[in-house]
C-alpha cells in the first residue's frame, strides 16, 4: 500500500467535500503562498510575464497570482483537477478573471495544453511527496518552453550520503527519507539531474517552511 496518501483513491474528494481543501495542500497558507509569489516578484515576474504553476493544488499561489499577472497569463497544472476547481471556486475574489480550462490535471509533468509562451514556472512543496524521477521527467518536459527563463522548485535535503541512507529531521523539524514521503535528495543530485536535463541550478539560501530548500533553474541555451 502507497504511504503518499495524496494517491489514496477518493483522498481528494472526501478533503473537498469535508472543507479541507487548503489544509491538504500542506498547511501553512498564507504563508506559504506569500513565499511564493515574494520569490517570483524578487526574480523579476511582471504582469506581462506567462506563470505556470506545478502541483498549484488550490491555487495557495494562483489567488495571488491571478490578480497580479494580465489576464490569461496563469496556468496551473496538478494530479488532481478536483482540487485545482475547488482553489477556483473558493479563493479567487475574482473567479472570472481565471478561465478554468488554464487548470490542466497532469499527474506526469507532461503539461499537456500548456501554451509556449510561458516565461516562469514554479513546483513549491511537489517534489518532496514523489520519487526523483519525477523532477527530472519536468526538467526535461519543461525544456520544450523555449520562453521560459526560470524555473522555481523546492526539495528537502540530505547533508551527506549517509545520512541520505536513513530518516533525516529537517531544520524545520520534519522527517525526510530516501525511498518514501516524504523524499529528501542530496545536492549534488539536484546539480547532476539539472544538467543532465540541460539547465543549471543555483540553491537559494533562505530555508522555507519546512526545512524546504529552494533551487532556481535556467536553461542551457544552445
């Protein structure tokens, strides 16, 4: 049985429908989201720019992120549309200024339907819940976006290679792993997935909630 009870079959629906569309998404709301859009603004995003938001979940980032960019200019994408429509429905003050066909459910980072002119991209809290493969199947899917200039994502971390092996307490206080949720990589994998994909990658130096750690990617250009 999965220890990611985000793959749990009906887990969206019965959070949906108990109310808890935020709280499984992490916790932390407002403040996570304030994070976010604070990390984008600082790294340049302007209105006219083309955001697309990874694992947005209920749009902890896109109820900022909306009223902010010109209109259309937001894209999110996340395993479940359920939770993406609920964020939709709950917590924009302006629901029709967010065309719900921009909330792709995608659960392989494929990002099908998600338009070229995309400038930035940002995965907050997605890949400490999934296997590392995931994040090189978005390195390498992301690179299709020939616009895009940064890419945002955190990870949770290990100091070393031993320690790697065994659970390790984040500086925020939660337990990471190697081979279950939540996931924690060493650097240096980070940096060897990044290239290898054809991006390189520079560590932020803020921790986040959580213990998270921040990495910005910008693409090798030929």
């Amino acid at each position: 049985m999965s220890t990611n009870p985000y793959e749990l079959a009906g887990f969206y629906a019965s959070a949906i429908a108990a109310g808890r569309h935020r709280a499984i998404v992490g916790g932390r709301w407002e403040e996570t989201g304030r994070i976010e859009m604070s990390i984008l603004q600082d790294a340049g995003l302007l209105p006219h720019h083309h955001l697309l938001d990874i694992g947005a979940g209920s749009l902890r980032l896109g109820c900022k992120a909306v009223p902010y960019l010109d209109p259309g200019h937001y894209w999110a994408t996340d395993a479940s549309r359920e939770i993406l429509l609920a964020g939709h429905g709950a917590e924009l003050g302006d629901p029709a200024r967010l065309d719900p066909a921009r909330l792709i459910e995608d659960a392989r980072f494929d990002f099908p339907g998600v338009p070229d002119s995309i400038t930035h991209a940002i995965a907050f809290a997605v890949f400490p819940h999934l296997p590392m493969a995931y994040l090189r199947r978005a390195l390498i899917n992301l690179r299709r976006f020939e616009r895009l200039e940064q890419f945002f994502f955190t990870v949770f971390l290990a100091p070393d290679p031993v320690s790697a092996m065994r659970p390790y307490r984040q500086p925020d206080g939660v337990v990471t792993h190697d081979i279950r949720a939540p996931y924690h990589i060493l650097a240096e994998d980070v940096v060897h997935l990044a290239q290898g994909s054809g991006w390189t990658v520079a560590r932020g130096a803020v921790m986040l909630p959580r213990g998270q750690v921040l990495f910005t990617a910008r693409p090798l250009r030929a």
